[in-house]
C-alpha cells in the first residue's frame, strides 16, 4: 500500500503548548490556533457556552462582520463572544466591511460518545502495531459508515517522561506512522505509550485514546520460508524482525494443509498446530505448510500465516487471497515475560 505522509510532529507540538490557554472556569479550550472546542453539559437544563472570537491580533480593520456558516451575526467588531448552544458549533468567519474574508474559527462541540470511528469499547477503536523493537510503531482505524471525518490532532507521548514521540498522518487520515526516538530496545520500557487522537464529524469533536508497551503491540511481519532439500524446508525471520535474533528470539508453528483443499490458512480452524524449536520442518508429501512466528518471550500477536507450496509440485489447490486478515488475539500484559528478555545481558546498541 502506497501512502504518502504529511509530517504532523510540528503541528502538535504547537496545539499542545496552546493548549494551556485553556481557560480555567470557562467551557472552552483553544486546540489549535484557529480552532476551540466547547465543552457542553447537556445536563444543564439551558446548556450554554460564552466563547469569545477574536478576528485579528492587529486592529487594522475599522469594522470587522462576522458570519457562521455564511449566515451573518449580528455581533461586530474584532473581538466578540458568541454564545454555543447544545450541540450548535460552527466555522465563524469574520470579513470587512466589503465582505473580504479575514480569519475564522472553528468552533466544535466535545463529545464522549463514540460514532464517528468504528469499533466498541470490548474491542477498541484504534489498532496499533509494530514489526520490531525499533521505537516505531503504526496506529489505524476507520470512519463508521457515512460518517467520514477529518483529524483534528494526533497526540502520542510516554507517561512521566521527555516525549520524543513524532508522528505523521497517511494522507487519508486513516493511519499514523511514530517513531519513537528516545526508545532503546534493550532496556526495559518502563512507561506505557499514550495515543489520543481527536477526530472531528461536522462540529463534533471526538477523542480516542489507548495505552501500551511495544512489546503488547508487536506483530512480526511473514516468516520467510526457504527450502533446504526435497522435503525440509527452513523458516527464516522476518527482514524487519530486530537484530540480534538470539536477544529478539521468534517461536515459530507449522500447520500443515492436504493439497487438495483451499490453500488458505487462516480458514483452517482443525488443522493440528506444531510449534517448532529448530525452524526446520519435514514437510509431508501432498501437503502444503503455512507458518507462522511470534516473538518468544512475549505473548503478543502472531506474524500472519505464510503459505509455502513446493514449487516442483504442481499447485493443485485453489488460491485464495489468504492473509488479508491478521488473526485477532487480544492484547496481554507481557511484562512478567518479557522480564527474562530485559534481565539477560543485552548487546550495547
Ligand atoms: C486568526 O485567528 C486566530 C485565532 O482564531 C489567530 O491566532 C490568528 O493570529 C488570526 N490571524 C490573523 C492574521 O490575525
Ligand atoms: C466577552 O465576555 C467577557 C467575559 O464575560 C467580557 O469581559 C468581554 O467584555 C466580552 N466582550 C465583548 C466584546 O462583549
Ligand atoms: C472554515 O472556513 C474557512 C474559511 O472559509 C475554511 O478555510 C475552512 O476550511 C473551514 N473549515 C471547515 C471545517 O469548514
Ligand atoms: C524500524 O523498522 C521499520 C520497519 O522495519 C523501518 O521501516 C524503520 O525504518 C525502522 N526505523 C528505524 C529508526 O530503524
Ligand atoms: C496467549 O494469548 C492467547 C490469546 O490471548 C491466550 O489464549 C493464551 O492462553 C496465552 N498464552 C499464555 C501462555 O499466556
């Protein structure tokens, strides 16, 4: 998949130290420099924010018009409170006297509720995952049905700790791509990573947010598999597993599939699992092998299966577009597993 990235780091670096604007007492707080968000308390029998707007820093302008939506407000002047009602926010543009556009303001109302990216508390609304022990890692969800909307801010940071996190948003602001530049894979990580991104659907603000450790987050990419002799083949780490592969060791299984039937991995729930100490794996005639790895200290997610057909043998099995879909396993505390890898004598990065 091809995706282009706009560098996002800078960008919240500056949302985030406005954000001490934040003015204490009111409903309201400056996310970015042309966009607030409003806190309504719906439970507030005539729930009402006062937000004040300001159209320019320099007073250059005599008269300044203001517009929400294109409908005009009957407040002038460079700095006005407009008052948000409910769930009524909008994108205020203030103009001069000859209709010129000046300046806007985004105003959008923060919910709690979850209707704009798909998912549900049980299974989460954004997966994030990573190949390695590298410090990067990549975060992905999806807009609900008819409800696409637009990235407000992307937040990744450790707890109690100098972030050096950045993140770049994919151009379809479906996915983000971080590096973590501070992490050392060899020392144990010892604050979790914090994700919060905010994504808007018309004014309406949502936030998603999910803590982890790399080592939870960590899903080898395919095992390579390689033939040996007739028979034997050799299952091999992925080229983007971390190096030293003794101090970033992979459990590996085999399954093994008749010919004859679909090929595909991943529908074969009854086929026997093997896990294999030596990667090596004698392959039986008329079958076909799928492989997989995870990272052996560590109970995190299995690599997608790989499938292996000897090449000498015609493919008598029906291909199917197998592997689209990782196995799902739910994300474990790994900490006491991986306390061995941590406490064994790293190698000096
Ligand atoms: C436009 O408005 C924003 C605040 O909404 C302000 O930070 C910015 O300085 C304004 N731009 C100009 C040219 O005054
Ligand atoms: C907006 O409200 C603030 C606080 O309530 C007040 O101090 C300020 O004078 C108001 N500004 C305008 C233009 O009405
Ligand atoms: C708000 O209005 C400004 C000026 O017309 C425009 O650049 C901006 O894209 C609008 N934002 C939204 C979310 O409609
Ligand atoms: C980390 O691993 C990913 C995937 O292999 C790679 O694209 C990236 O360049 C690596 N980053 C560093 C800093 O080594
Ligand atoms: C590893 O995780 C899987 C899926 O969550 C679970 O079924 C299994 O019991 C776990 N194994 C260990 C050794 O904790």
């Amino acid at each position: 998949m091809k995706m282009q990235f706009v560098l996002l780091g800078a960008l919240l670096i500056i949302m985030r130290s406005t954000s001490c604007l934040e003015a204490r007492g009111n409903n309201y707080e400056v996310l970015q420099p042309n966009v607030v968000v409003v806190e309504v308390n719906l439970a507030d029998p005539s729930p009402m924010v006062q937000v004040p707007l300001q159209c320019q820093e320099s007073h250059e302008h005599e008269e300044i018009i203001w517009r929400n939506d294109d409908v005009p407000l009957l407040q002038r002047g460079n700095e006005i409170n407009i008052t948000v009602e409910e769930m009524l926010g909008g994108n205020y543009t203030c103009h001069d006297s000859m209709g010129s556009f000046l300046n806007y303001t985004l105003v959008l109302i923060r919910k709690s509720s979850r209707k704009i990216l798909t998912g549900s508390q049980y299974t989460g609304y954004i997966k994030c995952s990573t190949q390695n022990y590298n410090g990067s890692f990549q975060c992905a969800w999806n807009w609900r049905p008819r409800r696409t909307g637009e990235v407000v801010f992307v937040k990744a940071e450790r707890h109690s700790q100098v972030s050096a996190i950045t993140c770049s948003l994919s151009t379809n602001q479906l996915s983000i791509s971080c590096l973590d530049q501070s992490y050392c894979p060899y020392s144990e990580e010892l604050d979790q990573i914090f994700v919060n991104v905010g994504v808007r659907y018309l004014y309406r603000l949502e936030e998603y947010s999910l803590t982890f450790f790399i080592n939870e987050i960590v899903k080898p990419d395919r095992v390579r598999i390689t033939r040996i002799d007739t028979r034997r083949i050799q299952l091999e780490y992925p080229d983007t597993w971390s190096i030293p592969h003794s101090y970033f060791p992979l459990a590996f299984q085999v399954m093994e599939l008749p010919r004859r039937g679909d090929c595909s991995c991943e529908s074969q729930q009854t086929e026997k699992i093997n896990t294999i100490q030596d990667r090596q794996w004698n392959v039986r005639k008329g079958y076909v092998v799928c492989a997989r790895a995870q990272d052996a200290l560590c109970n995190s997610t299995w690599s997608d299966w790989s499938l292996y057909i000897f090449r000498k043998q015609r493919l008598q099995c029906r291909k199917r577009g197998y592997g689209l879909s990782a196995p799902v396993c739910s994300l474990q505390t790994c900490f006491s597993m991986a306390v061995g890898r941590w406490l064994a004598p790293g190698p000096q990065p």
